[in-house]
C-alpha cells in the first residue's frame, strides 16, 4: 500500500471466501474522470497525533511498518499481534501484513479503542470503517488536502520566519575526543556583500544561533 498510484488502489480481504469476509476494501477508479483529492483527519493514535486519509470503502483502518516505525520510539511501540487478515491490491496481487496493534484512538474529545492493521513497507495511514463507526468526524473542519499552501497555513507554527526547537527529543552528538578546535580569519567578503553579510551574522546573532567570544580556546 506504497505511496504510488498504483499501490494506493487494493481491496482487504480475510482467509475465508469473499461472499462471507467482512473485511472487504474497494478503492475504484475511472481513469476518465478527474482523480479526487482525499479527505483527511489527524487524530491522536496511542498518544501520537497523525493524519490519516478518511476510506468509508475500507472495512479496516491500516497503517505502514514505517508509519509504525515513526510514530513511537523502542520502548513505547505497540504490541504487534498476529493477524490472520490478508490484504490484496485491486489487481489481486497481495500486499503483505505484518501484524495488527490494539490502538487508542482519540478525536476532538471523543476517545475509543480499535485496532489497526500494519503492512510492511510504506504507504498512506487509512481511517476505515471500523474506527468511523465509533467515532463521529467534524465534516465541518476536514477539507481536502490542495497542496503546499493548506500545509502551510495548518503548520504556520513550524514554517514561520524564525528559530524554531524540536521538543520531547534527546540528541546524542558523538564528537571524536581527540579532535581539536581550530580558529580561521575571517573570509574576505566583497566589499557590496558587507552589509548583508553584517546583517545576517546580526540575525543570527540575536536568534542564539551563535554567539560572540572574544578569545578563540
């Protein structure tokens, strides 16, 4: 269930014969008509906020290994279970599931449990059936995805002009104990860049992204 067109289209099915599964999921396509963009809803997921794409054609809500992989850190990663469910592109061809997670799922103050299905590989988060039916979407507020400038105006947060800060990380930088530091002159800068050069180093300056010293170490 990739990212490409093609892996985007597949139907989910169980072990047992089509006309008794209860988990069938048709994504159909007509070629001759315009492709619709997808509505999405970011929900909290086992605490983690993530957008997934609303299929009222999936029976089941599905997630990537990689999706899996992102969302939680060793330690905090959901039980993956076993799952008997398989999984099949539109053209039959199957798409392999690595396991299934029980999930908390939590949406503008409605909250719930559900479970999710995860293949393996990449692809797009599905909120399917079985998790619409147990909590009810803002159709007001979801819209459709139009490309950068929604992306831009939902996170003006992480896009406005300054410095930002990544939160709720640790970041271990492993620098070689016998590495030495070295102090350069200045490069000479061309006497029409001064300015611009003096008020960038300004910038950066007053934003805490360096800071002045008065003797090299």
């Amino acid at each position: 269930m990739g990212e490409n067109k093609a892996q985007d289209k597949h139907h989910l099915q169980s072990k047992e014969p089509e006309e008794q599964c209860s988990f069938n999921m048709f994504n159909l396509t007509d070629l001759s008509e315009p492709k619709a963009e997808p509505f999405n809803a970011t929900l909290l997921v086992n605490g983690k906020e993530w957008i997934m794409k609303v299929d009222m054609g999936a029976s089941a809500s599905v997630i990537s290994q990689a999706t899996y992989n992102r969302l939680w850190r060793p330690g905090e990663m959901p039980t993956l279970e076993k799952s008997d469910m398989r999984l099949r592109q539109y053209n039959g061809e199957c798409i392999p599931l690595l396991a299934s997670i029980h999930a908390n799922i939590v949406y503008q103050g409605q909250e719930d449990e559900g479970r999710l299905l995860v293949v393996k590989g990449e692809g797009s988060s599905l909120l399917g059936l079985d998790l619409l039916l147990k909590i009810h979407l803002n159709w007001a507020e979801i819209r459709f995805a139009r490309g950068v400038s929604d992306i831009l105006a939902k996170y003006a947060d992480v896009f406005k002009d300054e410095l930002g800060t990544r939160k709720g990380t640790t970041v271990k930088l492993i620098v070689d104990p016998s590495a030495q530091p070295r102090f350069f002159k200045p490069r000479t800068v061309p006497y029409a860049m001064k300015t611009k050069v003096e008020a960038e180093l300004e910038r950066l300056q007053q934003l805490g992204v360096t800071e002045p010293i008065e003797f090299p170490d």
